[in-house]
C-alpha cells in the first residue's frame, strides 16, 4: 500500500512547477495584466480566465493527492488536514471569482462584490493553512529552521502584498507591486510542499 501511495509523495512539486510555470506564461501573454501589480487570481477573468482558473484548480487536485499521501507516510492527521485544506482553498478560489480592480481587465469598472469578498475570505484561509502546513510538516520532518524561515517569508510577503493592494484599490499608492509579493508568498509555499513531498519520497 505505502508503494502504492509513495508516487503521490510529489504531487506537491507537480504542483508548483505547474501552477509557476503556467501563471508566468498566462501572465506575459494577457493584454493590460501586470504581474507585478495584479494578483494571480485576477488572471481567472476575462474570456480567456478559464487558463488562470483551471490552473488553480488543478494545483489545488494536485495538493489533495499529496495530503493522500501525507496522511499514510506521516504519524500526524495535520500535515494531510492542512494540505488538503489548502488544495480546497485552491479550488475554491478558481471557481469563485475576484472583483475587477487595478486596472485590470483593461477597461472594466472596479467593483467590489460579496462574490469577491468571499474570495478575498478564502485567500486569506488559504495563505493561513499553507503558512501553518509548512511549518506543522518542516517539524514532522525534523526541519524546524528552514521551516520556519519559510514561514517568516509567506508572512511578510503576504502582508506587505495586502497592505500594497489596500493603497493600491484606495487610491493612496496606485501602482504598488502587491502582485509581486503575493506570488513571493504563494511560491514560496507551494516550493516548500514541493520539497518537502521530495525529501519524504526519497526516506522511504
């Protein structure tokens, strides 16, 4: 059964390498998104968001194979809850939209929606249940330190990236690169699992 389950083990760098890859390329190629100001799920608007979306969507099914996987290979129930809490952030996120905003799409009216206030609700659940999995599974393997740095960078990038987004949407500092520190945050974590599942693989 555990060699079964052992390919599932990297299902969390699948995870990352997709979701990066694709969101670099979606980002470079969408007329008027700036990948520096605006935020990864903003690229699920427009015509083509269906990309952005399905890209999220699939990272989160990815991370629900890895918490299969985490549940068998590790004593603890957590570092699998969270994961799996994370891969339905994930999807939850991709079929919930986000507002319009930052200029982005080019044209549209920012408004700000109960829709898009549950997505910023989710993102902000999915940010914590990835911060605390990082740091809950960098202990189960006996790599508090590094787990911890990990920790400190999703932390200060994800707060720098909400407080540039608030002057950014109020008008006080447009421009800010709050996208740039969102996908810090989120890339730093997503890396992490992805390790993580590696190194786990390779012990067993």
């Amino acid at each position: 059964m555990d060699g079964a389950l052992s390919p599932l083990l990297a299902t969390a760098a699948i995870a990352a390498v997709q979701l990066i890859t694709v969101d670099a390329i979606d980002a470079a190629t969408r007329a008027g998104y700036d990948p520096l100001r605006n935020w990864i799920s903003q690229l699920a608007l427009e015509p083509r968001g269906w990309l952005g979306s399905a890209n999220l969507a699939l990272c989160g099914a990815w991370l629900l194979a890895y918490a299969i996987a985490l549940r068998r290979f590790l004593p603890s129930p957590w570092p699998a809850r969270l994961v799996a809490l994370c891969g339905l952030g994930f999807g939850f996120v991709a079929v919930v939209p986000v507002d319009p905003g930052m200029d982005f799409p080019a044209g549209a009216t920012p408004v700000h929606t109960a829709v898009g206030a549950v997505h910023q609700l989710a993102a902000v659940a999915l940010f914590a249940a990835g911060t605390t999995a990082a740091v809950v599974i960098g202990r189960a393997l006996g790599l508090i330190r590094p787990a911890a740095a990990v920790a400190g960078v999703m932390i200060a990038s994800f707060v720098t990236a909400s407080i540039l987004v608030t002057l950014d949407v109020r008008g006080i500092m447009p421009g800010g690169p709050s996208g740039l520190f969102e996908r810090i945050a989120m890339f730093t974590g997503l890396g992490w699992l992805g390790v993580t599942g590696l190194i786990l693989q390779r012990r067993h």
